[in-house]
C-alpha cells in the first residue's frame, strides 16, 4: 500500500511550518505548464531550478512518486521522469 497520503502530509506540514511557503506556490504557468512545446520546455527548466533550491525537495520527490503524480513537475522531475525512477 502507497505511503502517499502520509508524505503528503509531512510535506503539507513541512511547507506550513516556514513563513516563506514552497517556491512553486502560485507558480503554475511554470510548474503544470501547457501550450506550445517551446514554451512548455522554457518553463520546465525553469520549474527545475526552481526545485534544486527546494527545502522541500527530498520530501516532495519522495510524495510524488509514492503517489504516481501523473502532472506536473514535482521535485525538479516531470512525469516520464518519475516513471523512468520507478521502473529502474
Ligand atoms: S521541490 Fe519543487 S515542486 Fe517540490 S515543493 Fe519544492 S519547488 Fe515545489
């Protein structure tokens, strides 16, 4: 049985206990991008520069793959990139 829920909490509580909140709050143009490929690819680099300067990095890429997020970048990893993780 996936851990997700219980790492989506920590991470909830991890990201409420700073006064700063997760970088990518507020940030879906970058993070859940749409649209023309270039732009969609502009953003996902930048979604990943974002992420390495992350707290929360560990955390997050733990609850993303945990839970098979199927959008968006999480931890610096778009989907097929988490998917590759899993496979091995
Ligand atoms: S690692 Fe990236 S996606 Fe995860 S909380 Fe930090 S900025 Fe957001």
């Amino acid at each position: 049985m996936s851990n997700a829920p219980e790492l989506l909490m920590k991470l909830q509580h991890a990201i409420q206990d700073t006064d700063e909140g997760a970088p990518c709050e507020g940030r879906d143009l970058l993070f859940f991008p749409e649209g023309h490929e270039s732009v969609v690819k502009m953003a996902i680099l930048e979604a990943k520069a974002i992420c390495r300067r992350c707290p929360f990095l560990q955390l997050c890429g733990q609850y993303a793959l945990a839970a098979d997020e199927p959008y968006g970048i999480w931890a610096g990893m778009t989907y097929e990139e988490r998917r590759a993780i899993k496979r091995g």
